[in-house]
C-alpha cells in the first residue's frame, strides 16, 4: 500500500576522501531533500520512499530506505486532486 507524497529532510552518513588530519574533518552533519511516496511499514525502523508505482502490478522502482533515527523532519506535500490532476482508471 502506497502513502502519501512527502519530502523527508534527513542527515546522511559522508564519506572522508583522502588524508587528513582529524580538526579537518567536516563537523556539520550533511543534510538531505528527498521528495516520493511513502510506503508505511515496508522495513521496520525506516522510512520507504519511492519514485514510480505500479498499482496494478503492485510494483515500485526507485526506492530509497532511510533509518528513522537519521530523520530530521517529514513534511507531506500536496496530491494530485488539489492540483487537478485526475488519476487515471
């Protein structure tokens, strides 16, 4: 069962590249935007999001799983009916 269209604002994990000593290590915590359709409950302790759904064929492409505890914020974004766009049959 596919959710609601929501941005996740989340702190990703980065990578270091290269030598350097540890006061140049990045403090800030990198922050992330991602926009898709939530799919509750899918894997326990995460946030699913997908990009493409296949209701007929109960199928999703692009899908992104981000642990609960990297979150930030969720915020649900408008559906198509109020920007009246039909769905079609």
């Amino acid at each position: 069962m596919i959710g609601k269209l929501v941005r996740v604002t989340w702190h990703d994990a980065h990578g270091l590249e290269g030598w350097m000593s540890i006061q140049d290590i990045d403090q800030g915590p990198r922050v992330i935007n991602s926009v898709g359709w939530a799919v509750p409950g899918a894997k326990p302790g995460h946030v699913v999001l997908v990009g493409s759904v296949d209701d007929e064929a109960d199928m999703i492409d692009g899908g992104l799983a981000i642990p609960k505890g990297m979150i930030h914020s969720i915020v649900e974004l408008l559906d198509g009916a109020s920007l009246g766009i039909e769905r079609l049959p």
